[in-house]
C-alpha cells in the first residue's frame, strides 16, 4: 500500500531540518512515554528521545547555529487550567520565582551566573505560562561543559528548588500586578468573556492567565507551594537541549541532575480534556463594555476526540487548514473593498488549549456595525460550506503552503529547533524529520480539491451556531436579535 499523506505531511507541522542526522534508537520506555507507540510516524532520527526512572522526558538534539550556541527548554505541563476558583494567577506567579531566588540561587544572583556563562541578554532567560503549559527558555553563546552544567543547574531549581520565602512571594507579585495593569484589560475581558460562551464550564472560562488583582493579592506562600507540589512533578516535566555538542554526552549529563527528583505520593495526575456539553440549535452572546472593538465570532465547539497523532488525522487537519486558509482569503478580498462592512476577518479550524476543537470565523466590523458584519461572515461562510471553493482558490493556497515549505527548509536556530520541539510536546504530535523537496510536492500534487471541500464540510458540520458579539454599547433586541440577524442572513443551521 502506498504511504498515508500524512507521513509527508508532517514537514507541514512543527519540523525542524538538520541534515546530518544520524538515527537513533528510541527505546521502548522512551516510545511509550513520548507518545511514539500510538503513533505511525517515526520521530526525528537526529533527536535522542528518552524518559528517566522517574518519568521525566527528555530530548536531545546536535545543532551548530549558532556555533558554539546552546538552548534549553523546560516544559512543565501545567497552565492556568489547573487553579481553583480562588487561585486565578497562581501559576503565573510560580512562573516569576525563578527570576528572584530559588534554594541554591540568592536574590540577584542567576543573572549575574547566565551571563559568565554566555547569556547575552536578559530577555535570553524568560518563561511563560499559557492555559495548559508553563516553558522557561535559556538561550547561552557557549556550550561548553561548563556552561551546560549551569542551565542544567538552573533547570533543576525550577523542577523543584523553587524558594517560597516571605520576600521572594512578595516579589512575584508586585511583578504580575505591574503586568497585569499594564495589560489591555479590554481585550481580557473580550477573551474571557468568549471563552465562558463557547466553553462553559470549563477551566478556560475563569478568565487570564495573569489572574485578576485581588487574586494575586490574596496568594500566600503556602498556596503557591501547594500547587508547585502539586504539578511540579518528574512525569508533567519535559526537558529540550539543542546545541553544538555531543548529544551523548550531554544526555549523560541529565541523570546526575535530574535522577534524583522524585515524584511526591500527593501530585496530580494527568486530567482527560474536560467534556464539551453538547449543543443544538443558534446561541448568541452579547459582550458590552464602552472601549470594545466591534467584532463578531461565529464558532462551533466539539470534544477533542481521538488526539492520537497518525498520518491520517495530520491529512485531514491539513485538508481542514487548506479550507480556512482559502475562506480567509475571500474575508481579506471583501474587507480590502472601501465600501465592505468588515476591516478584516479570519477562519480557523483548531484544538483551542487542550481542551476542545473549534471552528470559527472572527470579522472586524467597519464603522461599528456588528449587524451587518454578522451578515457578512455568515455569507461567506455558508458560501464556503454549502457551495466550496474553486480550483482556481485552492491553487493559490496551495502556492501559499509551498512557500512556506521552502522557508521552512532554510536552516532553524539550536533556539527555533528547541521551541519546535517543545511545541510538539505540548500538542502531543511526534516531531518529525522533514521530507525532502521532491516529496513535499509530490503531497502537494495528490491535494484534490472535492477533499478539500468535504474536509472543511465536516469540520462545521454540527447544526450548534455559537455567535458572539463584541460592541461598544447595548443594542435593541440584545442577543435575540443577533440570533434574529444570522437567520435572516440564510438558514446556515442544517
């Protein structure tokens, strides 16, 4: 049998080119642990996967750009999911101990070690925390041993060294209050207002990941410790190194630092996606608040399902992209027009944070009419759906997707090829060597466009219509005339 598209397609997702890669075998521990044994994609040969005993990942990659450069990754698979109602921001501020003290580190000290070790900038030593994940990213000039031994160090303390002093909480939070105030607190609220109607229930619906002031405010020490406990734990933990070294060698390195991290009785195991309540029919929500952008999404929300990543789901995600990616275009002709009622619009088909698959159509309105935006998007999408696209518009993204092949081909930083491989952790898909040109066209080549158009068909296939509109006051009618507005815009409800 020929091979699934997929196993081509996986140049198209998070890949990284090396091209002195030498095979390595990954055991049968590691292929359990990094997902590889649901898997018929074979991960990249010039990584060395591995799990230790105590359930901590990691991978370990040779690269050369920079010469003599090194980057390190720590992926702690926790996110603002994982806090209770009156914890919102707590992980956050986990995230921000580091960068004050830890056990081994003083207040004011790390900064000072990085940068005899190579760190050229302090933006080199950051980390973020997102809904479902908390990275810290190290990025040194120098990759020599001793260099090594200090991120491995500084990873290490993060894992479980982090100091809950007094002084070091009352730190963190002064830092996240200063981010917070100088957030757009608008367009938190948009978002969480949007998540609380498309996911109720879930954890996504409690608002940003920063928290709010009185949440932060109210942390204490022994909160945040709790939750460290709780998820910062050898089997949630990933580690990345990308380098000019010797693989070998440094993934002999990890044991002494990280094999003695044992896991607590009391951690969290991992949690199964939240169930999506089922819906029917057209739901509407209104958002209000003077300083709103007028905006509309229409979305459909469905459970994730099965997430294994084999080459038959990477083809239909592709086929799904191939679709929104030709709808956004047609958004982008209209809205380039002076007399459109839509600045801009945008189509995608994605798994939003681990915790549901969405589809969805955003548009701007122009002049603040969110009537005649709402009509405008559902046009264009039930258009799109009940009519599909041309072959003529599948050419030209399929143009798209070849330039951006070819920029993916150049040659990835030791820090772009350490994201990417973080970022496959975290979507749980298997990173991948790349095809090579020839093979990449060949898969372009097999992309019919009737399944195009039954792919992106499927994807919004579900009779639920959730709109939400984004306005700067209350408008007549409420959401019963923005359900009223996308009936009369054509019954796109199966």
């Amino acid at each position: 049998m020929p091979r699934p598209l997929g196993f081509l397609l996986a140049v198209l997702v998070a890949l990284a080119p090396i091209s002195t890669a030498v095979a390595q075998p990954t055991g049968d521990a590691a292929r359990k642990a990094w997902g590889f044994d649901k898997s018929d994609l074979a991960p990249h040969p010039g990584v060395r996967f591995g799990v230790l005993a105590n359930g901590m990942r990691y991978a370990v990659m040779r690269s050369a750009r920079p010469a003599g450069g090194f980057s390190a990754r720590l992926r702690v698979d926790v996110g603002a999911t994982a806090e209770g109602q009156r914890e919102q921001g707590f992980v956050h501020l986990i995230e921000h101990l580091i960068f004050q003290e830890s056990t081994s580190f003083p207040a004011g000290a790390l900064p000072l070690m990085l940068a005899h070790q190579g760190m050229r900038r302090l933006a080199d030593f950051n980390a973020f925390t997102s809904y479902d994940e908390t990275v810290y990213r190290l990025d040194l000039a120098k990759s020599d041993a001793r260099s090594r031994e200090t991120a491995l160090n500084v990873m290490r303390e993060i894992s479980g060294r982090l100091a809950f002093t007094r002084g070091a909480v009352a730190g963190v939070k002064k830092q996240v209050l200063e981010e917070i105030r100088a957030r757009d607190a608008v367009q938190d609220r948009v978002a969480a207002a949007q998540n609380d109607f498309l996911l109720p229930g879930t954890p996504l619906a409690r608002g940003p990941v920063a928290g709010s002031e009185a949440s932060v405010r109210r942390a204490s020490a022994a909160a945040l410790r709790r939750l460290y406990e709780l998820y910062y734990v050898p089997r949630r933990t990933v580690l990345v190194l990308v380098g000019d070294f010797d693989p070998a060698v440094v993934e002999a390195e990890i044991v002494p630092q990280f094999g003695d991290w044992q896991a607590r009785d009391h951690d969290a195991a991992p949690a199964p996606p939240p169930a999506i309540a089922a819906r029917r029919g057209i739901e509407a929500r209104l958002f209000v608040h003077r300083a709103a952008p007028t905006s509309v999404t229409i979305a459909s929300a469905e459970s994730i399902g099965d997430a294994s990543d084999r080459g038959v789901q990477r083809d239909a995600h592709f086929l799904e992209r191939l679709g929104s990616g030709m709808l956004t275009r047609r958004l982008a002709t209209l809205a380039a027009r002076s007399d459109a009622p839509i600045t801009s619009g945008e189509a995608a088909i994605y798994t939003h944070f681990s915790t549901a698959r969405l589809a969805s159509v955003d548009v701007a309105a122009r002049n603040r009419d969110w009537r005649a935006a709402l009509q405008a998007g559902a046009r264009e999408l039930r258009r799109a759906s009940e009519e599909g696209f041309t072959q003529a518009e599948l050419d030209a993204q399929l143009a798209a997707s070849r330039a951006a092949l070819a920029r993916d081909a150049a040659p990835r930083t030791s820090a772009a090829l350490a994201d990417a491989i973080v970022d496959a952790a975290g979507r749980g898909i298997v990173f991948t060597e790349p095809a090579d040109p020839a093979a990449s066209a060949a898969y372009l080549a097999r992309v019919r466009l009737a399944d195009v158009n039954a792919a992106f068909k499927a994807a919004w296939a579900s009779p639920a219509r959730l709109i939400f509109v984004s306005h700067d006051r209350r408008i007549a009618g409420g959401e019963a005339a923005i359900a009223g507005t996308w009936h009369a815009a054509g019954k796109f409800d199966n």
